[in-house]
C-alpha cells in the first residue's frame, strides 16, 4: 500500500484562497506592499457605498433636485440657478469632506489600535480629539478661526497632548487598558478647559466654537475641502509607506527589531501620523467621535483579515461617516413624515423639517452603542 502526498498549491486546496494575501506592485517595483482579496473587496466596496450615498446626498434636502439635474449642474454648471447652489456650494462640498474627514479618522484610528495593540484606543477615546479641539477652540477665540489657522491649532494640540499621554503611559507601554485610561483621564481634563475658554470669549465666538464642538459638515465650503485634500494628499501616503512596519510592529517588539524594523522611530513617525490625519480631520469638521474606533474594527470582521488595513479602514471610515451625515441631514425631514403617519403625536413642528442636525450627534449615539456591544462581546475574557 502506497501513499501519496499532496503537493498542490493552498490556492487548489481550499476556497480560503481568496483570503490569502498577494503582493501588488507598482512602478516596477519600487512600491510593493501585501493585500488580502477580501480587504480589497472591501475597500472598493465601502468607497463605492461612499459615492452612491454622495449622489443620494446631493438629490435630497430642503430643495429637492433630480439626479439628472445634478449631473447638469456637476457637468456643466447651468440649469435651474437654485439646483446649481444647492448642488455646487453646499452639498458637494460637505459630501466631500465626508468622505475625506471619515478616510482621515479611519486611517488614524487603525494606526493607533494598531501601536497601541487595543482595540479601543482610537482619538476619540484617548483624548487626541479633545487636545485637537482644544487646540482649534484657542484660535478661535484669540484670532478668529481662519480655517487654515484652526487646521494649524487642532493639530498643534493634538501633538501636544499625544505627548502628554506618552508620557503619563510609558510605565505600562503605549498598550494596555493604562493608554486607555489615561487617555480618558486626559479627555476629561481637557474637557473642563474647553469649558472653561468658553466661558471666556465672547458670544458670537462661543456659539461658533459651540457648534464646532459638537463636530458638524453643516456650512461647510470648499476652502474646508481643499485643507483636507492638501492634508491627506501628503499624511496618506506616508502612512501607507509605514503600513508594513506596521503588520511587523503588532507581532511584538522584539520579533519587528529582529526583522529589521526600527520600532521606537517607526512607532514615533506613526504616532505623528495618526495625529496629523485626526487633526486635520478635527479642524474640518470638528471632534467627531466614533469613526475612528468603529472603523478599522469594522473593516477587520468584515474582511477576516488578520490585522488593521489601513485601506479598508480608510474606505469604511468614509463609508461610515457619509452615512451618518445623510442620516443627520434628513433626520428632522423623517420625524416630521413620521408624525404625518402617525397622526396623534407631534414630536417637530412642520416648519423644521428643514433643520440639519450636527453630524457629531449621530456618531456619538451610534458610538455609544457599538461600544456597549463590544464590551458585552468581551465580557468574561479580561481584555480590554
């Protein structure tokens, strides 16, 4: 009796190998880099999500306009003058920076879960956010708030108090539930501040800075749009060239330093990274929480990859917060269909139903659910 072994490639084994990963090359090879099929699946399908609910985005609202009136007024810049505004200065614009500021805190927040090797140190949680903010609300109140001086705060502050948890979190390690508590040690700190400058401008910049807090794309122009296109046009491939480094660092230390990577730099060079993306995220549309955390989560059940992409976190990112801006958008315009149907209960007037509800609402319910259901998934494990 003889037997045979089977030599045949794991691609003609078993049907997992579309999860398997495969080298992509570009520029002859000078840029190569790993991608699993499913991530990349994933990714094109979040993106294309983002742009269908673009489209949806720049169709409805307090003056509807049909779709082939906006590809008129997208193509050629003519047809009724009020779909032209609608659809060019104000809905395109916080569109786009949608997708641009959900891409931003997506990628950020899979940078930091990943160095950090938890799942729930992402920006919004750590206290990154609020340094940004904090950052961001001083320029307003003392010169203004230009939106290229606020980009320059949110991001200053942000650095600052990335430095500041460091320090405070460099006993344990930049991992562990001690980053996370320290983290929201510092928020809460830094809460009290925001509070207290607040309290000491004046009351059109209080009201600006108000409503800027509680992150909203309500208002939004172009000049916020190109900030963020300028910004992720030189962060976003930086943090792609360090993405393998990346997938080394989550091995561990000592295994990354044995193949090679310089962990402290690349730890550092990230870490500013991921800072960078969520300031210029925060100076566009405000402290917008949830995205950051959700996002790479996300990405990561959905593909079945085994670590962070920085891609399909990205593209879900957008996808997440496009969606959650529709939704603000047309929230009061539902509760008001919703009373017609009813009859016998009036939650709105009629006359706001064209009211628009911050964006940053709508994450933090949704923020504040998902991570009670991550905790209920953990119960009993001891992790964090």
């Amino acid at each position: 009796m003889t037997t045979t072994t089977d030599v045949r490639p794991a691609t003609e084994k078993s049907g997992r190998a579309s999860t398997a990963a495969r080298p992509v090359r570009w520029w002859s090879g000078r840029v190569s880099f790993r991608m699993h099929r499913r991530t990349a699946l994933v990714s094109g399908g979040a993106l294309l999500l983002a742009a269908l609910l673009l489209l949806v985005s720049l169709c409805v609202g307090s003056y509807p306009v049909p779709v082939p009136d906006v590809a008129r007024a997208l193509i050629y810049g003519t047809g009724d003058r009020l779909a032209v505004h609608f659809v060019n200065q104000e809905r395109l614009p916080q569109a786009l920076l949608a997708i641009l500021a959900g891409c931003a805190l997506g990628m950020s927040g899979a940078i930091f879960q990943s160095v950090s090797r938890n799942a729930l140190a992402s920006p919004d949680v750590i206290g990154f956010n609020s340094g940004a903010a904090t950052g961001a609300i001083l320029v307003i109140v003392t010169f203004g708030g230009a939106a290229a001086s606020v980009a320059a705060g949110a991001i200053a502050g942000g650095l600052v108090t990335a430095l500041l948890v460091s320090v405070l979190a460099s006993r344990g390690g930049l991992h562990g539930i001690r980053l996370v508590l320290i983290g929201l040690g510092v928020t809460a700190m830094l809460g009290s501040v925001n509070s207290y400058l607040l309290t000491r401008s004046s009351l059109n910049d209080a009201q600006n800075a108000h409503i800027w807090l509680v992150g909203t794309l309500n208002g939004r122009g172009w000049s916020s749009v190109q900030i963020m296109a300028v910004a992720l046009l030189l962060l976003v491939p930086l943090a792609l060239l360090f993405g393998r480094r990346l997938r080394m660092m989550e091995l561990g230390d000592d295994l990354a330093t044995g193949l090679g990577v310089r962990v402290n730099r690349s730890r550092l060079a990230l870490t500013v990274l991921g800072i960078g993306l969520c300031g210029v995220a925060v100076a566009s549309a405000g402290p917008i929480p949830f995205i950051a955390l959700a996002a790479p989560q996300i990405a990561v059940m959905v593909s079945r990859s085994p670590g962070v992409s920085l891609v399909s976190a990205g593209a879900v990112g957008a996808g997440l917060l496009s969606a959650a801006h529709l939704a603000s958008s047309q929230f009061f315009s539902a509760l008001v269909w919703a009373d017609r149907q009813v009859g016998w209960i009036q939650v709105v007037e009629e006359s706001q139903r064209n009211n628009l509800l911050p964006v940053g609402v709508t994450t933090a319910v949704l923020g504040g659910v998902y991570l009670a259901w991550v905790l209920f998934k953990r119960r009993g494990t001891g992790t964090a």
